[in-house]
C-alpha cells in the first residue's frame, strides 16, 4: 500500500482520524484499542457525539457525582470510561479531541500526568493565540475563570492517552444531572455549574478550532490521514474495552446505597 507523502519530514508521524458524530462509546472502545493495541501515534478529532450522554472517569462514584434520579427518569445513558479524570456530559455540542502517544515521541517529555497537561497547553495555546483568555487552570482549560475544557488521560508502560472534550455549546439542563463534586478545582470557589463554564462558540467558530488543533499539531508531528475500516484490520489481537454503559441496576443500588 501506497505511503501519501505526509508535511514535516523528520517529525515523529501521527495518524489523524477526523469523525463527526461518532458515538462516545464507539471513540472511547477505539482509543482504548489504538493505545493498547497499536504502536503508532494517533490524533482523534470528533465532532459532536449523539445523544446526551454522562461520562465518568474510570473511579468515579455514580452517588457522589450524579443526580441518580433524574438520570433514572430521563433515561441518560451513563458511561464509566477507561481513563482517570472527572464526570461530563456529552453531546452534539462537545468536540473531543484526543492525543496517543508512545512515550518517546515528544521529545523531553517525562510521561506523568501534570508534563503531559503542560505540554498539551501549549499546543492549545498554539490554537487559541490571540482568542479569550487562555490558559490551563489546575486540570482545566479555561478562558479567565471559566471552564470549556476538560481532560482525562490514562498513562501505561510505553504509551499515554490525553484525551479533552471541549464545550463548543451546551444544553442547560443537560447540566442538572451533575452534583456539585465534592473535589473540586479550588479556582471554583463553589460556583455552579453554569456560573463555572462556559462556550467556545462564544469565542471563535466550531470549524476554525478543529482546524487550528490539527494546524498545531503538524508543528509537532508529520501528520497522515487514516480512514476507520484501516484499523479495524490492523490488530488481530483479541482486545476487550473496558469503557461500557452503566445499567440501570447499577444506578439503582448506587442511589439507595446513598439513601441508606
């Protein structure tokens, strides 16, 4: 198979998959997979995902972060993903964005969590140059003191995930599922949940952040475009994602387990 000629000769590669509207399981299963499976550099870019849908981190606890009954009556699909991180949700208006790397492949980089969020803020600065406020405040990427950005990674032997869904917009009342977390950033001081956010729409177009992103990342990497259906037959190792839905039993012993 034929190689196209990527930008940057001489920069470590990365492959760039560019979806809109990819389920938020079906991206969590496939960047598990690429992280344990593969040994190439991958950027994933999602434009929007279906359904509102909840996202825990990997120990996240339903009680403490989730209005559980509202979410049982409205029937909001709950996800506990494979990384570390905090709780969102997720929909039409939240673009994800997603770097794995083998451990080697930034040059200079210690592979922890707090240099990886180093590193991915400068890219980003790189993106929101001359746009708001921009700057990483403890976890979070923010315009001043309000949040638009929020990050997760998982780190392994040879590789590391980041990964960031980004609030381009946002549906208030999506928001009344979460509970106010009881570990919170101090930069929130108690704010709410609408008093802490905010929306990148409200500062630059949907399309000019995701191409400003892959713009940014070509300073870094020499970047290929891959297609879905290549890595789907690129491993034939038997691989078993641990991202899944939470069921509605799970939900339920979680609020009465509060009650109790």
């Amino acid at each position: 198979m034929l190689i196209p000629q990527t930008k940057n000769i001489g920069l470590p590669l990365m492959n760039l998959m560019r979806f809109k509207g990819l389920p938020i399981l079906q991206q969590l299963h496939i960047e598990e997979q690429l992280l344990r499976t593969s040994s190439e550099n991958w950027c994933i870019v999602n434009d929007g995902t279906n359904d509102p849908t909840i996202v825990m981190g990997v120990s996240g606890k339903p009680a403490e972060l989730l209005e559980i009954e509202s979410v049982l009556d409205d029937q909001v699909p709950v996800i506990r993903r494979f990384t570390g991180g905090g709780t969102v949700i997720v929909d039409h208006g939240t673009v994800f964005v997603t770097f794995i790397c083998n451990k080697e492949a930034v040059p200079n980089l210690q592979p922890y969590p707090r240099p990886i969020m180093s590193w991915s803020s400068s890219l980003y600065s790189k993106v929101f140059q001359g746009i708001g406020d921009f700057h990483l405040r403890e976890n979070d990427y923010v315009f001043g003191n309000h949040k638009f950005g929020g990050n997760a990674q998982s780190i392994t032997k040879n590789r590391w995930i980041h990964h960031t869904s980004f609030l381009w917009d946002f549906n208030v009342q999506n928001m009344s599922y979460l509970k106010h977390p009881k570990r919170a950033p101090a930069y929130r001081s108690a704010r709410s949940h609408l008093d802490f956010i905010c929306r990148m729409k409200d500062y630059l177009p949907r399309s000019t952040f995701m191409d400003k992103t892959v713009e940014a990342t070509e300073t870094q990497f020499s970047l290929r475009p891959i297609q879905l259906e290549a890595i789907r037959t690129c491993s034939e190792a038997e691989f078993c994602p641990s991202s899944r839905f939470l069921t509605n039993e799970e939900l339920e012993a979680a609020a009465v387990a509060l009650q109790s």
